[in-house]
C-alpha cells in the first residue's frame, strides 16, 4: 500500500511521498485509538515496518508529525528494520542511525511526550548493542562523548535527564535479563555484556554519580520541587539498576562469577518472600563505592530531604525518595572481595560500612512503637519496610555475632535485641487490628521473618548460635508469636463463618508452613525456653478441656491446640525432603545436663502430645474432642515426628561411630533420647497407639478426604521409609485391610496410597521369601475375587450392580497401588499377583466397555503393573506380558471403545474427549513402559527369544492410538505431551516398527509431528525434532547399507486421488529450513534442530541442492548473492564436516547452522 521510492540521484526524497507517508500512519493511529477498523490500520503500520530501508520516511514522521503515537511507530519501525537489514547496511549507515536517535532524544528533551523518548532511546540502545561487537572503541567514545556532555548538565536540566535516561536503556539492553530478541544466539548477548561490564558499567556509575551530586544543593536549598528533582531521581534509579547488575568480570576480564563462601557471604538458601539481591562488583569499584564517601553522601542526601520535608508526608513516597532509599538497601548487600584488600581489618572495613548504613537507617524504623503508631495515624509505611528490607539485606551478608553488635555502638541494647522489639510492635499491630493480607503490618512481618530466617539457618541448614542477648531475644520474640497465634486461633474459633479478618489461620497445612518453620529457627535459637514453654502450654491447654468438659465450649481451646501442634511439630522436626530427617542440631547441643531420658524436656512434650493423640481412641472423647480439623493436626504431628524420632536406626549408626566422635557428652545425650522411643523401651509402644490411630481415623471419618489423605500418604508412608517399624506396621494393619470392606469407604486415591503403603512395608520383613509371603497374603483374597467373578455365569447381569461395580473399582485400586509400590524383594509376588488376574482384566474390559470410569481403571491398573514389573522380567515373563498387552489392545480396539460418535451432544461430546484423553493417556503410557524394556533390563537374560517382540505390540498400539489422537486432543497438555515423548522413543528405540506403518497411520503421525514442531511448548518441538533425526538417521543408515529404510515414506506415495505426495523426509527438510531461516523460535532449539537437520540433508542432498540453489537466485544483490552461496557452501563444509553420522559431526553441524544464521537470518528476513 504504501511503497516508499528512494532516491538513487541526489539523495532527496520525494517530498509528496513522504508527506503521503506521514499521514497515513496519523490515519491509521487515529483509526486504532478510535477502534475504527483497526485491522486495516495495523496492515498500514505493519507494512512501515516491513518495508525495505524505511528509514529516511521513518525521520521525517518523526521530525514532522504532531501525533506522537505516529512518532512512536516510526520509531519502532527504524528499530525493526535496522534489527532486520543490519548486515545489509554500510558502517555509515549504521553509525548515521544511531546519532540521529540520539540527537532526536537530546534536541527533544523537554518534549511531553515522553513515551516517545523513552522509544526512541531505547532504539538507540538496541542498535548500539547490536553493532557493539562491530564497532571500535573510537566509534564508541563519539557516542559516549555526547551521552557524557548531556548528563554533565552542559546544555540543561532536560538534556541531562534524557542523557540519564538513555543509560539506563543501555544498560537495561546490555543486561541479559532485560535484553530485546534479536534473533541472534545467546553468545552474542553474552559477549555484549560482557565488554560492556569490563570498559563502561563503571563509568557509568561515576556519570550517575556526579549528576546527581551536581543538582543536590539546588534540591536542598529550594523550599518547593524544582526541575533538578527529576534528574536526581533518574541517577539514583540508574545507580541501583547498575548495583543490580551481574557482575562476572574483574578488572583483568576474567571470569569472577559469585563466590557464596567469600568472608561475610552467607551460603544458605532458605525459603523467602523476600528477595534479596547480593551486590558483588569486585575490588576495582572501591574506590567509587567505599573510599569516595559515596555511601555518606547517599545518606546525608536523604537525612536533609526527609528532615526538610517531614511535614509533608506524601515526600516518603515520591520518586526521589524511594529510589534514594532502596539504593541505601542495595549498598547493605554490599560484599566480596571489594573489602578485601590483604589486611587483618577487612572484616573491619565491611563492619563500619555496614554501622554507617544502619546509623541512617535506624531513624526510620526506631522507636518502633512510635513509628507504627504514626503510621496508624496516616503517615506512608513505606519507610518503614524499606527499613526491614535493609535489615534483611545487611542480615544476607553478615552474622548474628557480627549484626548484633553494630547497633550497640550507637544505641544501649544491641541489633538482635532491636530486632526482636521491632517484630514484637508488628505483631502486637497485626493482632489488634486483625490486618489482613497484603497491609503494610503483615509485609512487615514476612520480611522480618525472612531476615531472622536469614540470620539463624547456616549453610549446612542447621542453626547458627547466637549472643546470649540475642537468644533472650528471641526468646521474647518466640513467647509472643506462640500467644499471638493462640489468641488468634482462639477468637477465630468464636467468629462468624463470614468473619474474613482472621481467616489466615484457617489455612491449610501446607499454606502456613513457610511461616511455621520460620518460627521454628526462632524457637531453636532458645530452645531451652521454648521447649518448656511449648510443653506448659500444651498441659494448660490439656488441663482446660477436661475441667470445661460439658460445661464449657471446648472450640476455642481445640483451635488452639490445633496450633500449638503445628508450631510444634516444625520446633521439634524438620520435614526431610525425601530423606530421614535427623534430630536438629540445636536440641542435639542442649539439656546435655538431663541424666534419665524420661526427664529430657523433648520426650515430657513428646510424650504428653501422644497421650492426648491416644485418647481420640475413646468414642466418647473422639465424639466431643477430636473433630477432623483436630485430627488433621494431630496427624500431621505424629507423620513428622515419627520420622525423626520413632525407632530411630541412628542409634546403631551413633553407637558403631561414638569412638570417632569428639563431644561425647552430646552423643550420649542424643542416644539416650532416641533410645527411649527406641525397640527396646517405649518405640513399639508408640508405634502401636500411633498405628490404631490410623485405622481409627480411616474408618471413622468418613468423607474426610483430606484427614484420610494425610493418613494414609503422610503418616502411614513416613512409616513404612524405615525397616525396622515395617515389620511392626504389618502386624498391626494388614489383617483389617486384606479381609475386612470397612476399608471400602475411602476415596480411590486413598485406597490406592494405601495399597501402596502396605506392600512397601514388606521391606521389614526377614527375608525376600516372607516378603513375598506376605505380599501374597495381603492381596491374595483381591485377586481371587476377581478371578470369582470373571468365571460366573450370569457375570453380565452381576457386573452391572452398584455395589459389584464399587467393589470392582475399589479392588483395582487396590490393586494398582501394589503394583506401583514393585521393589526387587518384592517383585515376584506381584508379578504373580499380575498374572493371575489377566484374563479377568480382559472379561471385565469386554463386560465394562461402556462403563468408562472402570474402563480407565483397568488400563491404568495394565499400566501400573508394566511400568513396575518389566525391567526384572525373564524373557518368558516378559513373552507372557507382552502377549498379554496385544490382546488387551486388540480387545480395546475392537470394541471401538475410546472412539468417538460426532452425533452426540456438545456436552456429551466434551464428556467424551475427556473420557477419550484419560483412556489415550493410558494406553499411551502403556506403550512407553513397554519400550523401557530396551533401555533398563534387569533380567538374568535376553528378551530376544522367540515370542518376546515388544515392537509388534508398540506396533500395533500405534495403529490403535495414531487415529484416536486428534489435533484436537492434542490441546491437552499432558496427552501432547505424553504422545510425543512415546514417538520420540519409538522413533529411537524402534524406528522399523514406525516404517511398517500403512498409509493412513503413518500419514496420521506425520501430521501430528507437523502439528508438533509448530507448538508453543518448546519441550514437545524438542520431541518432534528428536523424533525426526531419528526417522532421517535411520533411513540414511539403511540405505547406506542397501537396505530400503522407509521405503515408500521416503519417496513418496500416491493419495486415494492418484496424486504423488512428497515423502516424509523431503517434506521436513523444507519445512525446517522454513522454520530456520524465516520463522520466530527460542534459541534453545537451534541446537536439536541443527541435529534434525543434518541428516535430512544427508537424505535428501538433491533436494537440498535445489533448495539451495532457489535461496541463491532470491538474492537481486550481487553482493548477498555472494554471501549466501558462501554461507551454504560452509553449512555443510566447514569445521572439516563428513558424511558419518557420529557425536563430532552432530557437533561440527551445530556450529555450521550457529554461523550459518548469524551471517544469513537477517537479510533473508527482508525479503
């Protein structure tokens, strides 16, 4: 529509046209801000942006318009262009584009129109990086040298904030976090910042620096906000961006990097809300940062503007003041080798850096019960949480020791004490106001929480020591945590269901537990105090409901209770993460002066805890006491202390070691404590009560989902991690479940996490013939019902009824749970258990066939025992599974089910595709298993024996499943996601298999890895791409050896119409070359698709030739011409490239297609 004639004489444009230009992209803004027809507008500005070399019509809209949204688009139209044709552009051109940005930015500068600007400068900025590489230093300090004449304030306050604000898109673009896509690989990024960090960050800084210290006194003697303001505002905020940047190099160029153990680093990496960024700039930046007085100056900046404007409380939250302050936080993070200098006093160095930053700080903050009030009162809180904000970051870098004593040089009590009072005054305000989610008390607590969290975890994860004040302190602080959450469980129990003020505290578990380990790392650092305040409490608490029962409402103690054994079960255990957990050091180290381990305050807290857990064993008291809510808690509770401290194998391991250990002292105590929840003494009695609990709470809740989930994968499964309470456990549950149908009232998924648990457990059997006694015990009465009803005559009529087919679904739970829980000791009593039921799982699939719900359970059940059982079978084993997954299919299959009748209703037929989507996932799932075969065996011999071909029923799954799996399903992400991961593997394990595929399959699975290569999911192109240097890498093989590898699929075939379709492997060689050279992708795939790639190519080198051949002719340029026929030529030559399909030349090939790219992506995208 719009085509742009560029003068070849003179060099004018046509003035007419470039007018005509202009007013058309006004015409199409306006259109857009007025949504009238926006799709023709878009086309206009889109086809600015697409046009070769817009740039001289691109100046003159943007020298000339009075709109500024067409001044915007003609700035991102240079910025598209520029980026597109860069390699097409001369030196001049290049440098020409990027002044005149520049001088737009510097000669527009108090332009209101600032959204312009800041596009424009940021245009600049992207296209000095990407000539970065490119251009020589000299070119580079022309540019500079007009930035540093701006910000030096040489031509006005304007110019010096535009001249501020050019750097920070700068080095905005520069920082890999923040950079725009160019199309170019991440090295490219990578060296761009690189060289920018070692010649420029720092002189930059020194620019910000000296600007904002030129306009200070012209701030500070004005009564009202002068135009300086802005520029101040704007060093500052290019300060901290620069503070916040990556720093990897030293002065020398070599690679620094992070050192988490360099003096005043903490290496830890607990959980926070709050993020704390470490500033780490090296040695060669303490001359701007530390000697200069820099820090000083920031801080006296701030004193002076708060103190002048302290009756205005709207200055805490303008600009200035914020960037100001959080650039005082970033200085706390201040660390590494800029204080290091050789010296004894480096440790000091850092320490007075830190006293100067909290001395500025501290007014913001202290007293805190006069600040929080003044905030209740209408004063902004902002300052205040930038104060813990800096107290978190100064905790980051140094530890307790050294925090607590900065403050005592300048104040009469010390920084952990401050600390403790300041959390104490935002507690006390959070409940007495009954703050919710997101006000300024309850941020203020999470940041302080992070910050003692910060200080107390060291870097192995346990807890660091504190001053004795410091451990008063947080002594208070733990008291009045554990009284603010009683007080606030208490009144939330008498509240209206409507109450929202305090429903922080009715949520989940899961939800309050970054909270409640925090609080832990509290009570730990006094643990002398906390674990008997713990344990008065609970006693008050225990005392209360039997004095009040009948009489008094027992709601309020019960939410109390319900906390406290929260905030317990964190104090006293750590939830191991997959591992056993071990004691926490910190009760290890203490009460050493206990002599009988019945004394010992954590068995009294441990003990009294389970003996109130016992008593929900008594009807009447589970009746009125433990309601489900209760009994999550109490649960939860015992799950995570049994795995520290029931039957704890440490005893042995402390016992064959104690003559390495150095304290003595500190591993008899901790045997002594373990010992008495040990075999010998109270542990199977403990086991016991906590054991009929379990069976108590399933079979008494019923409809309690989440209480029996707990049960049975939390406490039952903790459990069963150890040997040594296996063989307890089995005595006391396996009679109730293997016999009884009380068990029948959980939820399948908790059926199954049952099942599972119970077979586990026969890991604390003697010997792996009892295991499997056992297992057959357990499970023998479920198989023999299934195989009952299989063999009964009037099965149809039966199988129908509810509660048959509730038993049904039930059993295969059951029986899907055992079979996931397979282990070597274990594996032949479920495989047994499998083989006995096979041809029932085949009747009840034909009886089933229109009940889909049973239908899923049955495949999943198939895929279960598979997935568990064969990498250990024998090859005959492995025959009689295989056969038995070809006739399930075969089954599946011929009774049509999974497939779908398009006259259903729309909302029978989204219940359908659902239906479909699990029944496919199965199968698909199924499939995989098999493959695994191939790739983890176990089995004393081969799988190739007459019989055993896993590729013919993966053969014949495929012909199933291809024509199930619509591009419609494939919008599921787990199915996509499932499928592709299966063609992949078959494509690698078995690409014969894939080959005999007929037409219609084979034409099916080409069309949904077309559809894959094209998804958003860049996991699932990987797949794809996998998938096809699979299929290319086989047939070149094949070929190679005179065999016909894909045969017809790769030549090409005919279509019912008798036309000649294209093969598979010259259709994805074009298709990739499209998607490399013209389309958008992630940068990771460049690599797997450069290995899809190459051996197409390989396959297909005529085609190739051709193709080659047509991108050479596109050229009109003589010069690209030249260029690209170089660049194929070196695609498949250079870095000494051969036509062997091994690791090297994969290797070589990705560095052939990197270059390739980067010399040809750009001007080919122009045309």
């Amino acid at each position: 529509m719009m085509q742009q004639q560029q003068q070849t004489g003179d060099g004018i444009a046509d003035l007419a046209q470039l007018q005509s230009t202009m007013h058309a992209i006004e015409l199409a803004c306006s259109s857009i801000q007025m949504h009238i027809n926006p799709a023709a507008a878009e086309a206009t500005i889109l086809s600015l942006n697409q046009s070769p070399q817009p740039y001289k019509a691109c100046q003159f809209i943007l020298g000339n318009s009075q709109m500024g949204m067409a001044k915007f688009q003609a700035a991102a139209a240079i910025r598209d262009a520029a980026i597109r044709e860069w390699s097409l552009l001369t030196s001049d051109d290049k440098r020409s584009l990027i002044s005149f940005c520049l001088c737009y930015v510097m000669q527009h500068a108090g332009s209101p129109e600032g959204y312009v600007l800041a596009k424009v400068s940021s245009v600049a900025a992207q296209l000095m990086k990407r000539g970065w590489i490119d251009f020589t230093a000299a070119e580079k300090e022309t540019f500079f040298y007009q930035i540093n004449q701006a910000i030096l304030g040489i031509h006005g306050v304007d110019v010096q904030f535009s001249g501020v604000n050019f750097l920070e898109s700068l080095v905005s673009e520069f920082s890999p976090s923040t950079s725009t896509a160019m199309g170019l690989p991440r090295e490219f990024h990578e060296q761009c910042r690189m060289l920018l960090e070692k010649d420029y960050v720092k002189t930059f800084y020194c620019w910000a620096q000296n600007a904002a210290a030129s306009v200070t006194r012209r701030i500070t003697d004005s009564n009202t906000e002068v135009p300086e303001v802005k520029v101040c505002t704007a060093a500052l905020r290019l300060m901290l961006q620069i503070l916040n940047w990556d720093f990897r190099y030293n002065t020398t160029g070599t690679k620094g990097g992070r050192n988490a153990f360099l003096p005043g680093v903490r290496g830890h990496s607990s959980p926070k809300k709050s993020d704390c960024t470490i500033v780490q700039p090296g040695l060669a930046w303490r001359d701007v940062l530390i000697s200069s007085g820099h820090v000083g100056w920031l801080l006296g900046l701030y004193a002076t503007l708060r103190e002048k404007f302290s009756r205005g409380g709207y200055w805490l939250d303008c600009p200035l003041a914020v960037s100001a302050r959080k650039l005082i936080i970033q200085f706390c993070s201040l660390t590494g080798t800029i204080f290091l200098s050789g010296y004894a006093d480096d440790g000091q160095m850092q320490e007075h850096h830190l006293l100067q930053l909290l001395s500025g700080i501290i007014q913001w903050i202290d007293p805190p019960d006069a600040v929080s009030q003044a905030i209740e009162d209408g004063k902004s809180e902002s300052e205040l949480l930038d104060g813990c904000r800096a107290l978190l970051s100064i905790a980051t870098v140094t530890n307790p020791i050294v925090l607590d004593n900065l403050l005592k040089s300048i104040r009469p009590f010390g920084t952990l004490a401050f600390l403790s009072t300041l959390m104490c005054q935002v507690i006390k305000v959070l409940l007495t106001k009954n703050c919710e989610e997101g006000t300024w008390s309850w941020e203020a607590r999470d940041i302080l929480l992070d910050t003692w969290t910060t200080l107390l975890v060291d870097s192995t994860g346990g807890t660091e020591l504190l001053p004795p004040e410091g451990i008063n302190a947080a002594a208070n602080l733990f008291a009045l945590i554990v009284d603010s959450e009683l007080r606030v469980a208490s009144t939330s129990a008498m509240s209206g269901d409507d109450d929202d003020d305090l429903y922080y505290l009715q949520a989940s578990i899961t939800a309050m537990d970054e909270r409640l380990n925090s609080y832990a790392f509290i009570a730990r650092a006094a643990i002398d105090v906390a674990i008997p305040l713990l344990t008065r409490l609970f006693s008050e608490r225990f005392a209360a409901l039997h004095q009040g029962r009948g009489i008094v409402d027992p709601t309020p103690t019960l939410e109390e209770l319900y906390s406290l054994l929260l905030i317990t079960g964190h104090v006293l255990a750590d939830e191991g993460e997959g591992e056993t957990p071990l004691v926490p050091n910190t009760i290890q180290t203490h009460f050493l002066d206990t002599v009988e381990a019945d004394k010992h305050p954590v068995v009294v807290l441990s003990i009294s805890i389970i003996n109130f857990a016992q008593q929900s064993l008594d009807p009447e008291m589970r009746a009125s006491v433990f309601s489900p809510r209760l009994m999550e808690a109490v649960i939860w509770f015992l799950a995570r202390w049994s795995r520290t401290y029931l039957l704890s194998e440490e005893i042995r391991d402390n016992t064959l070691n104690s003559g390495y250990q150095q304290q003595q002292q500190q591993q008899h105590f901790k045997k002594a404590l373990l010992s008495f929840f040990g075999e010998t003494y109270q542990g199977k009695f403990v086991l016991d009560i906590i054991v009929r609990i379990s069976v108590t709470t399933l079979l008494s809740y019923p409809g309690e989902k989440d209480l029996q989930e707990l049960t049975c994968s939390k406490l039952l499964h903790a459990l069963v991690r150890r040997k040594n309470i296996c063989g307890q456990l089995v005595q006391l549950v396996t009679n109730a479940f293997a016999n009884e149908q009380t068990f029948f009232v959980l939820n399948s998924s908790n059926q199954r996490s049952l099942a599972q648990t119970l077979v586990l457990s026969a890991s604390g059997m003697g010997n792996s013939g009892a295991s499997n006694q056992y297992v057959r015990n357990l499970m023998g009465h479920m198989t023999k019902y299934l195989v009952e009803l299989s063999n009964k005559r009037d099965l149809k009529n039966v199988a129908q009824q509810p509660d048959v087919i509730l038993q049904v679904s039930c059993l295969l739970e059951r029986l899907r749970g055992a079979a996931s829980a397979s282990e070597p000791r274990t594996q032949r009593a479920l495989y047994e258990m499998g083989l006995s039921v096979m041809n029932p799982i085949l009747v009840l699939l034909e009886v089933y066939k229109h009940e889909s719900a049973v239908v899923y359970l049955l495949l999943k059940f198939v895929f279960d025992l598979v997935d568990g059982q064969i990498s250990y079978l024998e090859s005959q084993e492995t025959a009689v599974v295989v056969d038995f997954c070809m006739r399930l299919l075969q089954l599946y299959s011929s009774h049509n089910i999974g497939k779908i009748s398009l006259s259903l209703s729309s909302s029978l037929l989204s219940e359908a595709k659902t239906e479909q989507y699990k029944d496919l996932r199965a199968l698909l799932q199924l499939l995989s298993s098999l493959c695994s075969k191939d790739l983890v065996d176990f089995s004393s011999d081969s799988v190739e024996t007459p019989g055993t071909n896993i590729s013919e029923v993966v053969y014949f799954g495929l012909h199933i499943v291809t024509p199930l799996i619509s591009l419609e399903l494939l919008k599921y992400p787990k199915l996509c996601h499932d499928y592709f991961s299966l063609l992949s593997h078959l494509l690698e394990v078995y690409p014969e298999t894939v080959a005999q595929l007929n037409n219609e399959a084979f034409g099916h699975v080409l069309g949904t890895l077309d559809f894959g290569l094209r998804h958003q999911d860049t996991e699932v192109v990987n797949m794809c791409l996998s998938a096809l240097k699979a299929l290319a890498s086989y047939h070149y093989k094949e070929t190679g050896a005179g065999k016909t590898g894909l045969g017809s699929h790769a030549s090409g075939v005919e279509d019912s119409s008798g036309n000649m379709q294209e093969g598979i492997l010259s259709r994805f060689l074009q298709l990739l070359m499209q998607l490399l050279l013209f389309e958008d992708y992630s940068p990771d795939l460049v690599g797997p698709a450069a290995d899809a790639l190459f051996p197409l190519i390989l396959c297909e080198q005529v085609l190739y030739q051709k193709l080659a051949k047509e991108l050479i002719e596109r050229q009109t340029n003589p010069t690209l011409r030249s260029r690209m026929a170089s660049a194929l030529q070196s695609l498949t030559s250079a870095n000494q490239l051969s036509s062997t399909l091994d690791r090297m030349n994969y290797q070589r090939f990705r560095k052939n297609v990197n270059n390739f790219l980067i010399e040809v992506r750009g001007f080919l995208r122009t045309i």
